[in-house]
C-alpha cells in the first residue's frame, strides 16, 4: 500500500510537470508560427511547428504516464512503469513525421526561395523563446533524472533540439538582414532543422530500446557481487543478470552456501540479500536469489 501511495505521488509530479510545460511549448509555438506566416519567413514558422510538436508529445506523455501510473495486477505483476518507455517511442514516430514534412518543404523551396520580411519584431521572438526553451530542456531535464522518469529526460530531449534550431533560424536572420540574396539559407536552415529533428528522434529510440530489449542497467556485475559477498553465510555469487528501468532496476543472481545449510538459514539470508541490495543500489526494486550448495572439492587422494 505505501508503494502505491509513492507511485502515485511520484507519476502525479511527472504529471503536474507536464502540463506546465506543455502550456509554454504552445505559447512559444504560437509566437513563431503566427509571425512566420505573417513575415514569410520559413525557418521561423519551421521552427514554431517544431515548438508545435513539443506540445504534442507533452500530451503522449501525459497519457504514458496514465497507463504506468496503474498498480500492479494479475495481468501485469511488474507494474506498468515500462509504458512510459514505450510512448517516449511515441515521441520518436511523432518526430520522425515532422522531420519528413519539414525535409520535404525545405527542398521544394530551395528552387524557388521566398523573399521573407526581417524585422527587429522576428529577433525578439526568437531571442524571447529561445530563452524560454533554454530554461524548460533544463528544468526538465533536471527532474526527469531525480524523478529518473524516461519521459521526462525524452521530452527535455525534445526541446533541446528545438534549442539548436531557434540559434540556427536566429543565424539565418542575421544573414538575410545582412542581404536580401541570402534567401537561400532560409529553406537550407529548414533542412537542418529536420536533421537535428530526426537525431533527437534516434536518441530517444536507443534509450528506450535498452529498456523494452532488456539491456543491463547495472554494467559492473563486480559491484553487485562484493555487496553479497559481504553477508555472513555467502560463499560465492554468479550469473548476475539486471534489466529494467534507471526507477525499476530488477537482479537476478545465483548465491551458493554450505551444503550442510538449513533451509530457514538459507532463506535469510536470500532476505538479507534482497533487502542489502535495495539499500545499496538505488532503484533497485525487485531481487530474485537462487541458492545453491557450494560444492565441496574432490578428494585428491
């Protein structure tokens, strides 16, 4: 009952973060989109539907963290939480598409470039959100590695690629204050939008592959064997196997003990084992121990 109640705390301040953040992705959108129409300037709208997109996924994660927020059931006796993975792949698909609509807009303007407006009003939108991209990546980024939320680190992904785009659409302006002939860059500067789009997107599905393909968390097996070998009846520890979240880390490993061990000694210390690991290693939510009889050397005689 208490893991519940710590889970559901847990998914409603990934939940509340969300929504805070989807309100300035849409405003920021907003803002780029409306004047990038009005001032013909593609990069600028480009970029505003990149800003779009953030939005979007806020509300895939929002509905992610529903489903992993569920308690564990007869169906599912792990829990939910690997759903949350799975729809941060939903942020991926959705920014693949976008970096295919933007690709293709940005070659067929090449040929013909539109000649858009460039105004002080186009450098204080794009300074404006960039400022406030820089410190939602950061805000979010920072609490999807304490809440250790795949969502949230995915989604702060997200927005740093919007990062990168707003200073090369800013770079673009420049330019084509600078001189009208530059017009170019803009369908160029779209292009590499898509690309720094498309690279966010094949970030986000390596992470979560690790988890839906059962990667190890923990790489050093060293580490999970000293801590055993430190309990009082543990002779030897092998065939140390871990998967699972940063949040739900879960061991399976082989103990071996005397031979001439109880069975109620035995179980002990797969407690103790158990419930030394979880307070050593943090995240680590379920331990599964086989025990074995160590096996005595041959007599040589």
């Amino acid at each position: 009952m208490e893991n519940q109640k710590q889970l559901y705390l847990h998914y409603k301040n990934i939940r509340l973060i969300l929504i805070w953040i989807l309100v300035l992705n849409w405003a920021v959108a907003a803002a780029k989109i409306i004047y990038g129409m009005l001032s013909k300037c593609e990069s600028m709208a480009a970029d505003g539907f990149h800003s779009l997109s953030d939005g979007t996924s806020n509300i895939i994660c929002l509905i992610g963290i529903h489903f992993a927020a569920q308690p564990v059931d007869k169906d599912h006796p792990y829990g939910h939480k690997k759903y949350e993975t799975l729809f941060s792949l939903a942020i991926a698909a959705l920014l693949f598409i976008l970096c295919f609509n933007l690709a293709k807009e940005g070659i067929s303007h090449i040929k013909n470039p539109l000649a858009p407006q460039i105004d002080a009003i186009s450098f204080i939108i794009m300074l404006s959100t960039l400022a406030v991209n820089f410190w939602v990546m950061s805000y979010e980024y920072k609490k999807g590695e304490r809440l250790k939320s795949d969502i949230l680190i995915s989604d702060s992904l997200h927005t740093k690629a919007d990062i990168f785009t707003s200073l090369s659409v800013i770079a673009g302006l420049i330019a084509m204050k600078i001189s009208s002939r530059l017009a170019i860059i803009d369908p160029i500067i779209t292009l590499m939008i898509s690309a720094f789009i498309a690279y966010s997107a094949f970030e986000i599905i390596k992470e979560s592959s690790k988890v839906l393909c059962d990667t190890a968390v923990i790489m050093d097996d060293k580490q999970i064997e000293n801590i055993v070998l430190e309990i009082k009846g543990v002779k030897n520890c092998h065939k140390i196997r871990t998967r699972g979240r940063n949040d739900d880390i879960h061991i399976d490993l082989h103990v071996q003990v005397h031979r001439s061990m109880h069975i109620d000694e035995a179980h002990k210390i797969s407690y103790q084992i158990e419930q030394t690991l979880q307070e050593r290693l943090p995240g680590v939510t379920d331990v599964v121990v086989h025990m074995e009889p160590l096996e005595e050397p041959k007599d040589s005689r």
